[in-house]
C-alpha cells in the first residue's frame, strides 16, 4: 500500500520538480554542499516564506531580501559544526568522511523539492520507483529536519517507502509517532503528547479551570490545540474559548479584530497559545494592538523562548506569560564556529551549468555577507534547538559507526542501504556531553521540559526556570516563588467560571460547561463527596449528616438501657409490685378461710394475683437491647396475664350479683350457673380466646427486633415490631372489652352489701386502667422517641398496680388493720342488713 501510494505521490511531485527547473537559472553557495564517503541531507529555514499568489506550480525561491531567519541559521550552522567534528574525530567513523547537502525549505514547494532531490539516485538525478526499494541507493543516506510539522509530515510520507531515515529537531507533533505512517521517522525534540500533559499539570497546579485556546493553523497548532482540549476536559477544565488564526492572518485586518473581541468577551484570564513562531508574532501584536492585558498567557516551546516573540513593541504590558520550553542545552563550540565562518572568505555563488542539477534553494547571499561584528546573535531558544539539530547528526553518525563495525577500529566501506542504517539508528545509545542520546519505542528521545516564566526589566527581557516537566508518567516540579505575577500584591491570578463552593455545597451546573455552576447546600442524610462535587450522596442507614455536611456521622443506637435512671424507678415500681403481690398471696394463703379471702373469690385470688404478677414480669422486657424472645413475650405474656386478671375481675363481680339480686328473681339461670361452674368456665373460655389472639398474633405478625431509622435522622431506634401489627390491636381491644365488662359488673353492683361492695374501689381501677392507655396512644401518637417503650411499660405497670390496688388492697387493709371486720358475724350482719334494705323498698 505505502508503495502503491508512494507511486502515485511521486509521479505528481514530479510534476513541480520539472516546473523547478524549467523556470529558473540557479546558483549555490559552497557552504550548503561538503563531499564525503557518505552524505546526509540536512532541510532548514534560512528564510522566511511568504503567501503568494500561483499560476503554476514552481519551487519557491527562498533567497529573498528581508526574508532572512536567524533561527534557521544557526541550525544550519550546528548540522555544519557536527559534521566537521566527526570527520575530525578518531573514535567516531574512524577512515570515514561524511558529506551533506544542506537545503533551504522556505516554503512547501521548497520543502517537496528539497525531499525530491535527496531521494534521486546518483548520476542520472532521478527516483526510481519500479525497482527493488530495499535496493535503493539514494544520494544521501539519512536527513536532518525539517523544522516545523507541516514539513516533515510531507517528508516522511516521502521517505517511507524507501526507509531512509528522516531525525527532525523540531517538529514535535503526536501523529508523527505513527509507525504504520511514517516508519522512518525519528526526531531529536519531545513529543507533543508530554507537552500537552505538561501543559494540563500546570493548568491544574494553579486551579485554573476556565481557559481559552488559540493555535495556529498547520499541524502544529491545530493538533496541540486538539490534543489540549480533550486532555483538558478530561481533567475538568473547560474551554471558554477556542480558535484557529488562519495562516494568512495579519495585524488590524478582520478576522484578527474579530478573534481579540471573542477573547476579551470569554472572561478567561489564562490563555493558551499553541502556535509557531510566525502566527505567534502576528498573534500577540494583536494583542498589544487591542490592548488585552492582566492576562496570563501559555505559552507552547514553539515560541516560549523566542526572540522574534519578545520584540513585539509594547509586549511587556499584557501580563504573566508562562510556558514550556525544551530543556536548555548548548553546542560547545557553536558561536565560535559561527564567528570563524563570518571572518573566512566564503567565496562567491557558484553559478550552475546548463544542464546541472544545482538547487536554487542551496543559496544564501546575506550569510555570506557576514562579518565577526555583524552576524546573528546566538540566543537560548536558537541555541536549544541547534542542540537537537547537532544531536541528530550524532545520533546517524553512530548508527553508521555501529553498521560499519568501526568498533574494531577501522570502518570497512561498504555499499550501505539507508534501511540499514535506520536499524541501527533505532538503537544507539550514548553519550553526547553528558547527555544520553537514544530513542524510545515511539522513536521519540528521552528527554525533559523546562517550565519558564518571562521576566522584564525594564526594556529588557530574560526568563526565569521555573523548575522542570519529566516522564514517563509526566511530573511536573516548579517552585512557585519565583514567579512575579502581574496582579496586585504577586497572587496567583485566578481564571475560572465559578469559585468553589463552600463544603457540603454541591455544584448544579448552569450552561454548557460544568465549570459554570451555581452552589446549593446537600440536603439532611446527604453528603458531598469531594470525589463528585456535582451530587450529594445519600449516607449509609446507620449514619446520619445535618444539611451542608461534608461527611457523615455515625447514628446513635438508642434503647431503654438497664443503667439509666428512667429505668431504675420503672425498675424499682415493677419489683416492688411484684413483692407486693408475693405478699399478698402469702397473706391470702395464710387466711384463705377467713370471710374477708372467701368473699374475695377464694382459691380464685391467687389465679388473679398470678396473673398480674405474669404481666409485671413481662414488664422487664422493656429494658435493654431488643431481643427476639423478649419482643415475642412482653406484649403478649402482658395482654394474657392481664385478660386473667379481667376474667377473674369480671367474674367475680357478675358472680356477687347473681347471688344477691338473681338467685331469687331467677333460680333456674342460678342453679345452671352454679351446677355448670359458670365462674371457671367464663374465666377459662375469654383466657382462651385471648391465647388464641396471642398466638395468631406471634405466628402471623410475629413481633422481632428492628432497627427504625426513619423517625430520627440522627438515631437509631432498637424496638421490636408489636406496635404496628393487627395482632396487637386485637389482643388490645380484647382487653378493653373485658374492662368495660368487668366496669359494668362493678357498677351493678354498687348496692350490694358493704362487705361484698366493690364498686367504688374497683370502678376507680378500672377507670385509672383507661386513662392510663389512653394517655400511653396519646404520647406515642406525637413522641416516638428512646422513651417511647418507658411509656408503654408505664402505662402496663399503671394497668396491674391499679388492678391489684382497686381489687386486693382493701382487702389487705381489713385483713391487717381491721380484724374485728373480718369475722362470720359482721359479713352476716352486713347481709342482714342488706335484706332488710331490698325487703324495705
């Protein structure tokens, strides 16, 4: 395929290569030709190129008045330098010369040109493009540049196919990296890619989040531009603005006024600009024309240390300008080798014969008009960027070496083929004053950044490093207190959409970019994560967090706990009615057939004085952590023991008033009741049925512990599911019906004899019984706090106190205080008295 398209790119080429020469007489300076054993090529910019409008095609001609680039100059002058110091040494390609062919690309028709003629073949100066390509013998063996992006794409996709080695010293684009494209292309200067990321590091160093992008409009800039937003986004910062100045930009014309206004409108206060050293100049005379100031400005290593930058008139005013530059090196030697080349007889142009295939681009006339007081001074960009040129040139030099076994001392001179030497430049690795020289897997050199900073003395301009960008991954070590920025009292300017939000606010994003968001407090039971500042999350069941909260907090766990001094009264009030129903079954016992016991109901108290001690114990469930047989006991055990207690009370009083009232008015339902035990099977069939609730209830609502979280944000509340449950309504209910029962009973029998009246005592019971659960529903129906179950056992304590004290203590009393009342002759006088009263009215 890359033949096929090799093929058909150099039959058009071929095209403007005849143009080339059709169309001009040319001539060339001796200093771009040097014979040799083998010869490398070399593409620099010793002028500038200009827009022009085209008939035909034509190869440009670069030397023009006022075109002249000091910049390409000096590379030129290191590939130079490099050359004549192998040729000089006797380590390196001993018994070996190297020759080149330096060319001047001005321009892409240069550029093409330049490339067309390194791959000519020797003697007939032309490609051959049917043979055998591993075959090939072009003129030169290796190439060294071009310069920019644009360029050495071109070059690449030329000298592919044939596999001729192609070390650029600039250009320093991702897409380059693409072996399947450009399989012999290697290059001296970082990768875009760790300039990019570097970039985003000291994006995210300073918090700025808000930023616009400018970039130029060949390769260079539109792909760092490119690379720049998706790697800048990815770390959360947000174009404010993005454009591309078009390669015909120039000072004060529209579309140069239109990009400054759109800039001034974005309200970002840092700006990157990816650009070349052509467009950055017109760019920022822009600037100072629109008087954009209090800025900072990014700049990439394409134009961060360059002269032709910092001469723009009025440039200091615009603000901070920071950027990345290639790391600082030196050619030893270079100035001077420059100085001996501007004070030696460089002879005259040579003119070309007709018929000769001399470059019209092999010409300089202003470097051979240099003097040792007149010549172009070396400054660091150029001199950094001479350092790759004149590494490259060593990095062939070595390859060579190692292809011509030169290791043993000697170099046997061979017919050498450039995709040999493209294997062995793959793999050198050594020393070149002090730094190592060698090629990773992408082809790119290990190497680093300089951060730098732009300084102003007055007039006068210098820069400060900062500190230095390193990989693989990239790290970035700056020392922030060198710089001097333009704001007031030296604070880091600030460039975002919004400030940050005060902790525990979320971001709720309004727009298109999520830098620009308003800042709403997190909700209770939420939280803001500082991993997601856009969403509050919810907090686990077990914690809790107030609104605008950070973090979340554990619950409190809360229930009735032995130790609090709640449950150490409940607790004292339960065990002491406890031991007063022991007593009081002891004292019953011990005067079980004294009328006052008998009339009581007999062995039937002590069925009523168990069943309300059974409920009292069921009470200590209440305290402590809930467990399941304590959920399933204290409700349950306390509803049967206390529908006993009715049953019995119930019983009882419905028993005294069929004796008194009914046994003569109607002797047959009296005799039926007696005969049958009326009085054990009433109190046996309700026990019963209230057993049945209770195990219905445990079997199909079966009460367990629970842990509620929704009644308190801050607690956990222990408690068991009773509460809630229709079996507990019904046992409930249940036992409601039994007190109105056992109520009316009572109050039927208000007349009845004194020692048989317990309508008063037993009504108020019955009546604190009521008002005691209503209360209880009452407080659970707007508190459901800790307390809550302190409540209810009150409530049960408060039910079994006023049963015992209604029904057995006056009871107790005569037996104790008032025995002479506890005898056969008063309760028969007490009934006499009675008939007399009923026989009366």
């Amino acid at each position: 395929m890359l033949l096929c398209t090799a093929r058909l790119v150099g039959l058009q080429l071929l095209i403007s290569w005849c143009w080339a020469f059709a169309c001009h007489s040319t001539e060339s300076s001796p200093d771009f030709t040097l014979p040799g054993d083998y010869l490398l090529a070399g593409l620099f910019p010793l002028h500038s190129g200009r827009l022009q409008v085209r008939h035909r095609p034509e190869v440009t001609l670069c030397d023009r008045s006022g075109s002249f680039n000091e910049h390409g100059y000096h590379l030129f002058q290191a590939m130079r330098l490099g050359v004549e110091e192998i040729n000089n040494s006797t380590a390196l390609l001993p018994n070996v010369t190297l020759g080149y062919q330096l060319y001047d690309v001005c321009s892409d028709s240069a550029n093409v040109y330049a490339t067309l003629r390194v791959l000519s073949l020797p003697g007939p100066h032309h490609i051959e493009l049917q043979g055998d390509l591993l075959h090939y013998s072009p003129t030169v063996l290796a190439v060294i540049g071009p310069e920019s992006t644009n360029h050495a794409a071109t070059t690449a996709a030329l000298l592919s196919p044939f596999l001729v080695p192609l070390i650029s010293y600039a250009a320093s684009s991702e897409t380059l990296s693409v072996k399947r494209q450009y399989p012999s292309f290697l290059r001296t200067i970082p990768n875009d890619k760790y300039q990019v990321e570097t970039m985003v590091l000291l994006l995210q160093k300073f918090g700025w989040t808000w930023i616009s992008l400018v970039g130029s409009s060949d390769d260079y800039g539109q792909l760092g531009v490119q690379a720049l937003e998706n790697q800048a986004t990815g770390q959360g910062i947000c174009i404010a603005f993005k454009d591309i100045m078009p390669f015909s930009a120039h000072v004060g014309d529209e579309r140069m006024q239109c990009l400054m206004r759109r800039l001034a409108q974005a309200r970002a206060t840092v700006v990157v600009v990816f650009s070349g050293r052509q467009l950055a100049r017109v760019f920022f005379e822009s600037v100072v024309l629109a008087n954009l100031t209090g800025k900072v400005w990014v700049a990439s290593e394409a134009w961060a240390l360059s002269r032709h930058i910092t001469g723009v008139p009025g440039i200091q005013r615009i603000g901070t300008v920071l950027g990345v530059a290639i790391q600082k090196r030196t050619v030893p030697g270079l100035k001077a080798f420059e100085e001996a080349y501007a004070r030696a007889d460089k002879g005259a142009p040579r003119p070309c014969h007709k018929g000769s295939w001399c470059s019209s681009n092999q010409l300089c006339r202003e470097c051979q008009a240099f003097t040792a007081h007149r010549m172009p001074k070396l400054k660091a960009f150029s001199m950094s960027s001479a350092y790759n040129a004149y590494r490259a040139v060593y990095a062939v030099a070595h390859g060579l070496h190692q292809l011509l076994g030169c290791a043993s001392g000697a170099c046997s001179r061979g017919r050498v083929y450039p995709w040999q030497l493209l294997e062995q430049i793959y793999k050198v690795n050594f020393l070149l004053h002090k730094d190592t020289v060698m090629f990773d897997d992408n082809r790119d050199p290990l190497s680093s950044y300089n951060i730098i900073a732009w300084d102003w003395n007055g007039p006068k301009w210098t820069f400060t490093v900062l500190g230095s960008s390193t990989w693989s991954p990239v790290q970035l070590n700056i020392n922030e207190t060198k710089i001097q920025w333009h704001g007031k009292n030296n604070q880091v300017p600030k460039s975002v959409c919004s400030s940050d939000c005060l902790e525990g606010y979320q971001r709720v994003v309004t727009g298109f970019h999520h830098c620009c968001f308003e800042c709403v407090p997190c909700g209770a039971g939420t939280f803001l994560n500082k991993s997601d500042l856009y969403r509050c999350q919810p907090c686990g069941k077990e914690e809790w967090a107030p609104e605008g909260s950070q973090t979340c907090f554990v619950r409190t766990v809360v229930f009735l706990a032995w130790h609090e001094h709640t449950s150490w009264v409940l607790l004292a009030a339960n065990t002491v009615l406890l031991l007063l129903l022991l007593g009081t079954a002891g004292l019953f016992a011990w005067h079980l057939d004294t009328p006052v016991v008998r009339s009581a109901g007999g062995r039937l108290c002590f069925l009523m004085l168990g069943s309300l001690a059974a409920g009292s114990g069921s009470l200590y469930g209440f305290f402590g952590e809930p467990t399941r047989p304590a959920c399933l006991l204290r409700q349950a055990l306390f509803a049967l023991g206390f529908t006993i207690f009715l049953s019995c009370l119930t019983v009882r009083s419905f028993q005294l008033i069929i004796i008194f009232k009914f046994s003569t008015k109607v002797p047959t339902f009296y005799h039926a009741w007696v005969q049958n035990h009326g009085a054990g099977l009433f109190v046996m069939i309700s026990s019963a049925a209230q057993l049945l609730i209770c195990l219905t209830w445990l079997v199909v609502w079966t009460p367990l512990p629970t842990r509620e979280y929704q009644r308190f944000p801050r607690l956990v509340m222990l408690e068991c599911t009773e509460a809630n449950s229709l079996g507990f309504i019904l046992a409930f209910l249940y036992n409601g019906l039994l007190s109105i029962s056992a109520f009316a009973c009572s109050y039927l029998g208000k007349d009845l004899p004194e020692n048989y009246n317990e309508a008063k005592c037993v009504t108020f019971s019955l009546l604190f019984n009521f008002v005691s659960w209503i209360a209880f529903f009452t407080t659970a129906s707007v508190y459901d706090g800790k307390y809550l179950p302190a409540a209810n056992m009150m409530a049960g304590l408060s039910s079994l106190s006023s049963g015992f004290g209604g029904y057995f203590l006056p009871k107790c009393y005569v037996i104790l205080c008032r025995p002479d009342l506890n005898s056969t002759e008063h309760f028969q006088a007490s009934i006499q008295d009675y008939t007399r009263r009923c026989g009366s009215t």
